[in-house]
C-alpha cells in the first residue's frame, strides 16, 4: 500500500463497483438477493475486465459443506475479509446473501479492521461447465442491512387505539310531523305530531340496530287521538368523513287510544254503529337519517339532521282481518285516521359513545 493513499481501514468509505464469485450456491438467486439488499452497489458476476471505478471489492462466496459456508471481500486498496457462516438448509440464498451484505456493510463503515493487507484480487477462474447448485427457495425480501455496531435497546413504541373503528352505542332525540298518504283518505292528511327515544349499536364494519319508541297524538273539536309507537330496527350506516346515513328498515306494534275532552272514552267506527274496539297497530317501516357528524374524541360523537321514515301499518279486527282503521264522531263527522301508508318528517339529534377496543 502506497503512503500517498493512506490507511482507509476505520474511515467511512462508499464501493462504486462489486464482482461476486458465488461457488456451492445458486449463483442467480444469490446475486438476485444482494442486489435487492444493496440498490446501491452494482453487483457483477466476476469475469472480464476490472471495474474502472474506485474503491470497488471482490467478494467471494465459498460452500465448503452442507453445514458451513465462507465469505470473502477484498477491497481495491488490498484490504482483506474473511467470515465463516452457518447454512440453515432451506434458507441457503437468504443466509449467504445477508452475511455477505452486513460484512460489506461494516467495511464501508469502518466498524471492521482488515484480517490482511495487501491482498490482490485472483483474476477470473476459466470458465467450466457450472455443477449444477443445490435447490434453493426464491430469495425472501429484507429491509436494507442495520449498522452492525452495537445500539441500545429499541423503545417499545404502543400501537395507537384511537383510529381503530370501534363499536358504537347511541342516543337519539327526534321530532316528527307524520302524514297520511295514500288511500284510505278520511279525515286531513294530518295523522299526528311528536317526538321519541331511540338507542342505537353499530359494528365498526357499519352494521346497525335500533330499539325506539314514539308518540304523536292530534286533537281535533274536543276529540284526540293517542298512538305509542314500539318499534326494532336493523341496517347499515353509511359514514364518509363528517357525513352519516343510516339506512334502517324496522317492525312496530303502536297500541293507540282516544279521548273525548281529557277523558278517556271511545269514538265510533266510520260506518259502524258499535262501540270500536283498539286492537294495536302492526306495521314496518324505512327510515334515512342523513346528518352532520362531529366527533370532539375518539370516544364521543355527535349527529345532528333530518330524519326520513316511510311506513305503513293496520289493525287487526276479530270480524274484518287487518284493515286501517278511521275514526267519526258521535255524529257521524270524520275525525281522524288509523294506520295506512304514512310519511314521517323531523330532525334528529344522535350522541354516539364509542366503546373501548379490546
């Protein structure tokens, strides 16, 4: 070695050029593999004429036995490395190309003092007919080689819980104004006015269920007419950023009643002239609750906006079967619907409570 060049041995140092001599190994594969390991460095079989860059390497790649295989590198400057490794059977092309990286590696750092100096490259061996190489696996991607100097322990980072969807429970308020549509007509298309309470689930894959009650009522010349609404619910609940619809279809039992100046008494059937008989309502129904949603944490969220329902429900009479029912006075002047195809419009006010994933 020239004094004009120095001793690089400890000095940070970058190969521009390598040339592999692969022996005992699938020669393809294992030079496959280091390319993947080091983008960097061009990687040639070794043969022909010297790389013109500098420094540049000679590494060789020896399986002397099933059990133990030898590395090699020798810089341009003379510098000399040699390694032993053990071959896991099966995993020949990953061992072989990773040792032969992380040795590569610590010699451009200068974490590895030379074992000799002054060490010339062989020239190329002439060219024979390759044995064929044992069966190998195809080579398995790894991130680039690590600094093989000792590091401390790595901290232990938590995977953070907070964006993971969760299973919701909510609370939800709505006012409603329902109408009749549809025939029967009788009386106004008014069919009542109020409010419920509705507690809803829903998967973090969207999936939702609801349990509601409602209660609308309409007075109309001293007579009233009271409907309670039980209803079950199951859909999906479409979310986009701050945007949330959710699309449910339902069954309901509404056992309704009447009065007569604040006081419990009965209206006639429309056409009849027997006291009626209340038997409860019994329908299904579609409801869209397109809304704004805010959520201030990860455990709290809020939506607010109009809710959609279209409906349809009847009674069931001992004599008639299912019919929708309409209501007259004592003297024969229509007052109110029962039942019947019905439209329901509000806004809705939901508080959603994420739960905690497990």
């Amino acid at each position: 070695m020239s004094p004009e060049t120095g001793d690089p041995a400890g000095e940070p140092q970058e190969f521009r050029a390598a040339r592999a001599d692969i022996r005992g190994f699938d020669e393809a594969a294992v030079l496959a593999a280091l390319r993947l390991r080091l983008p960097r460095l061009p990687i040639e079989r070794h043969g022909g004429a010297a790389p013109t860059e500098t420094p540049h390497l000679y590494l060789q790649l020896t399986r002397a036995a099933d059990e133990r295989g030898t590395i090699r590198v020798i810089t341009s400057d003379g510098r000399a490395y040699e390694r032993s490794f053990a071959v896991e059977i099966g995993q020949e092309v990953r061992v072989a190309a990773s040792t032969a990286a992380n040795l590569i590696f610590a010699v451009e750092q200068g974490a590895v003092a030379p074992d000799a100096e002054d060490v010339a490259i062989p020239p190329p061996a002439v060219a024979t007919a390759p044995e064929p190489p044992p069966p190998a696996p195809e080579p398995e991607p790894e991130p680039p080689p690590v600094q093989t100097q000792a590091t401390g322990p790595k901290e232990h980072v938590p995977e953070d819980m907070s964006k993971k969807p969760r299973w919701e429970l909510g609370l939800g308020l709505h006012a409603a104004t329902v109408l009749g549509v549809g025939p029967p007509a009788y009386g106004g298309p008014l069919a009542g006015g109020g409010g419920g309470l509705g507690f809803e689930v829903r998967s973090p894959r969207g999936f939702a269920a609801a349990l509601e009650t409602r209660a609308i009522g309409q007075a109309e010349a001293g007579s009233g007419l009271g409907r309670l609404r039980v209803a079950i619910a199951a859909g999906y609940a479409l979310r986009h950023k701050s945007f949330e619809l959710p699309i449910l279809v339902g069954l309901a039992i509404e056992p309704w009643w009447i009065t007569r100046a604040g006081e419990r008494a009965p209206l006639l059937a429309a056409g009849d002239d027997d006291v009626l008989a209340r038997p409860p309502l019994l329908g299904g129904f579609l409801r869209l609750s397109p809304g704004w949603r805010a959520q201030p944490s990860p455990q709290l969220g809020l939506r607010v906006g109009p809710r959609i329902e279209l409906g349809g429900s009847f009674a069931i009479d001992d004599h008639d079967g299912a019919q929708v029912v309409g209501l007259a006075d004592t003297v024969g002047t229509p007052r109110f619907r029962v039942g019947g195809l019905e439209l329901s419009l509000g806004l809705e006010l939901a508080l959603q409570f994420g739960l905690r994933p497990r």
